[in-house]
C-alpha cells in the first residue's frame, strides 16, 4: 500500500455516507473553484443524501465545476439511464451547482470517438482535476475503464464488456436494457487529479480492494493505479475492508 493512502473504516451504513459527505465537503473548501468528477452507483447514494441533507446551504457549490465521470453513448438526452441525469438529480440540481459549471459527455454525439477527444481537450484547459471521487468495480474497474485499460488512457469510447452489462443490468432491469457502448475518462485523467476519494462498501468489495491496494499495479487491477498516486483516500466500511486493515 502506498505510505501516502489514508483508509478510514466506518462502522456502519450512516456513518460511511456522512464521513463520506464531509470528506468531500472538507476537500472541496480547501480549494477554489473546484473541478469535480463524482461516480454513480450504488455505493455513493447515501453520501450524496448526506451532501444534500448536511451541507446544501454552503456557498462552495456556486462555484463548483463538476466533470462526467462516465456516460453511457447513444441515449437521447432525456433517456432516464443517462448518468448525468442521475447525478443531477441525487445530487448537482439539490445542491444548485449551476448549469453552465457541467461539463457533460454527450452521450448522442455523432461521433463518440470525437466527444471523448473533446472531452481531453477541455480538460487540458480546465483540468487537471481538483477532486475524483470513485467507486471501484468488483472486478477493479473504475468508471467504463475495465482490466486490460491502458493506465495512459484518456477519455476515450467503448465497447461495454459482457461484465459490465451484467453488473449494470441490476440497475435497468435486466441485461437486454443495458446500453452496449460508453464514454468515460481514462485512467491517466483521473490519476492526474489532485485529491481522489475513494467509496467502497460491502463484503462483495473486500477482495477487490485489498488486491487493488496492495497488490501489484497491473492493468489486470484498473484501480491498483490508485497506488501510484499521491493525496489518495480511502473510505470502507467494515465488510469492505476486511482484508486491508
Ligand atoms: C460509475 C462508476 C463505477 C462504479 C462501480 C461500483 O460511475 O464509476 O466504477 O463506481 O461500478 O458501483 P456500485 O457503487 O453500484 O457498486
């Protein structure tokens, strides 16, 4: 595990999603104008109640910038398994971070490979990233980057694989309602960002994380790339850090 990994263990479900709310709150007053990438999924749900709930009446969130982390490609804007929708509505429209501060994929673009391009070229402008917040895949995926992601990867499109539809399939209601292709952003943007937080809960999570964490960095682990990063935090509950403390 790298010496500059932070783990903190929470004893159960409320206090996970409330440590979870002010350690983003915590990192995001410490900057200015802060750029922000927060995941979907359900691990991150109850933190972003907590966010609303606790700290919706704090000035930070006029000035936030908030990026995609990950999109599905080829749904119409208002198809209700975007996941831009679905953080706007768990939590940037409570929260009243403004329009013109999301930075979206764009999930019909003609042109898949050319919205991820412009999606590198914005961040070479606005990013790096000041916070990533994460979720971490039980096969080590973090966002569409599945094993065998190059760690210089960019933004970039893809190819859903048969793991990640079936994981996503709880969601949709079944494998047949899950998007076949997806944009998200590399594993080289988001370990540029200059502060990453990582959620994991559930026993399903312990080995995913103890290999990730401790064992050796290999695109086989996407999320072992959070060894070679500096500023990292690591929140767990119980179950999922059964291995790692
Ligand atoms: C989603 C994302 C994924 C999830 C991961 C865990 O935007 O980035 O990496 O964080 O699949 O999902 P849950 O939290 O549903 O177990």
């Amino acid at each position: 595990m790298s010496s500059g990994m932070r783990i903190i263990v929470a004893e159960d479900e409320q206090e996970f999603n409330l440590r979870a709310a002010s350690l983003v709150v915590e990192t995001l007053e410490s900057l200015n104008n802060p750029l922000v990438t927060f995941p979907t999924g359900m691990t991150p749900l109850g933190m972003y109640r907590a966010l609303v709930a606790e700290y919706r009446d704090r000035p930070l969130w006029r000035t936030l910038r908030f990026v995609s982390l990950d999109e599905y490609a080829g749904l119409p804007p208002d198809d209700p398994r975007l996941f831009s929708l679905w953080v706007a509505k768990e939590c940037l429209d409570p929260l009243s971070v403004p329009l013109e501060n999301r930075m979206c994929f764009v999930s019909n673009a003609s042109d898949i490979d050319a919205e991820a391009r412009r999606m590198n070229e914005w961040l070479l402008i606005h990013g790096p990233l000041d916070l990533a917040v994460v979720g971490i895949g039980s096969n080590g995926h973090i966002a569409f980057n599945e094993p065998g992601t190059a760690f210089e990867s960019g933004a970039h499109a893809l190819a859903l694989t048969p793991e990640s539809i079936r994981s996503n399939a709880r969601y949709w209601g079944g494998e047949d309602h899950v998007p076949r292709h997806g944009i998200t952003l590399g594993l080289a943007n988001l370990a540029a960002a200059r502060h990453t937080i990582v959620l994991a809960s559930g026993a399903g999570k312990s080995d995913i994380l103890a290999r990730a964490l401790t064992g050796p960095v290999t695109v086989d682990v996407p999320a072992s790339y959070l060894q070679t990063i500096s500023n990292v935090s690591i929140l767990a509950d119980k179950a999922a850090a059964q291995y790692i403390i």
